[in-house]
C-alpha cells in the first residue's frame, strides 16, 4: 500500500462521484475508500456497488467505511473502521484474513499496536490538519508518523486537511499513504491533484 488514498466526499450525484472518482484513478490514486455519512442504505448500496465496478477497471482496491454489511453485500475490497465503529477484530472475524480492515487510531500510538494485534492491514493517523470535511477536537503531532512507523509492521496512512504541500514532510517522515477528500474532490482538475500526491512518493524514492 502506497500512495494516494482517495475518501469519497457526502455527494449524492452517484454520476458526478463516480467521474471525479474516475478521473482520480485514471491519474494514478491508489486505493478508494466509500464514506457518505448521511446517505439512505438504498443509495450506499447504489455508490458503492457502482464505485466497485470502477475500481475494478483500474485494479484497485474499494474499502467501504464503517459498513460492514455493505461490503459483504458489494463484495468489496474490504472496511475502514474508527472509534466508535465495529473493532478491528470483529471486522477481521467477519470477513476473513484476505479483506482489508484499516482502522483510525487518531493521534494514539496504542491504539495502533491493539489495531495491528487484533488484525488491522493499515493503521491511520490524523487529524495533522484543519479539515473541511471533519472536525478534530485535537491535533496530531507530525512526530507520530516517525514513531508509527518504528513500532508497527503495517501500513501507515495520514488523514486530515492533506494537500501535496503539506501531506510533504509527512512522506518524508515515512507515511505510506496519504488519505485524501476535499483537495482532490474539489479540485478543479482532479487528476492534477492526484499526480502532485504521487510526486511525493516518487521524489522519496530517490533519496
């Protein structure tokens, strides 16, 4: 796992996401996770049956947020679990050990060795940053990423007002994949955001 990681914003035109979604695949986004936190089930059914089809096309992995359900029922690649969701190890007991399950352990450490213990494939950290999507009541301290990636052996993903400007010393720092919604969702050229993402990975491999 490398890379742009792309988080679906709250839009209910299944037309308009699945082109922005396209377009940011097409540019080379990693992975894409579904989270619509006010949609009906009949339209979370709908987006993420709909994004699954696109994500195969380009040979890339679909995790749905939260829902369990939901991506046994679309088959997706696997789910995105935070605080108050279903545990990582319930996820894992569910879909078994080929799914992915990430999970959000915020600014805690600890909470990443439990999430990797209990069978997370990727641990995410943040808010690092004011979003626009989600309000933090804290900040997560840039040394963290360091510290992550010392102590666990699974991925590291960084969340939380990322753009290729500032999601740049967290690369530096080791982040595996930088989690991402506003900056290239509302960009007017999303494909160009998604390149200057994986700018910084490649700039990092030559070092």
């Amino acid at each position: 796992m490398q890379g742009l990681y792309l988080v679906t914003p709250d839009w209910d035109d299944t037309a308009k996401l699945l082109e922005h979604t396209g377009a940011a695949l097409h540019a080379g986004a990693a992975m894409v996770q579904y989270r619509h936190k006010g949609a009906s089930p009949a339209l979370r059914r709908e987006q993420a049956a709909a994004l699954k089809a696109l994500c195969r096309r380009y040979n890339r992995p679909l995790v749905i947020n939260d829902h369990i359900d939901l991506c046994l029922t679309v088959d997706a690649d696997g789910v995105h679990v935070g605080g108050t969701d279903a545990s990582v190890a319930q996820a894992r007991a569910l879909l078994g050990p080929l799914k992915i399950v990430g999970a959000s352990c915020y600014g805690q450490l600890p909470l990443a060795l439990a999430a990797e213990r209990d069978g997370a494939s990727y641990v995410a950290f943040g808010g690092f940053y004011p979003s626009r999507v989600k309000q933090y009541s804290f900040r997560t301290e840039p040394a963290l990423v360091a510290e992550a990636k010392a102590a666990v052996g699974v991925p590291v993903v960084v969340i939380g007002g990322m753009t290729p400007d500032n999601a740049a010393p967290l690369v530096s720092l080791g982040a595996d994949m930088v989690a991402a919604i506003s900056s290239v969702y509302a960009a007017p050229v999303p494909g160009a955001e998604v390149r200057r993402f994986d700018a910084l990975f490649a700039a990092r491999a030559k070092q």
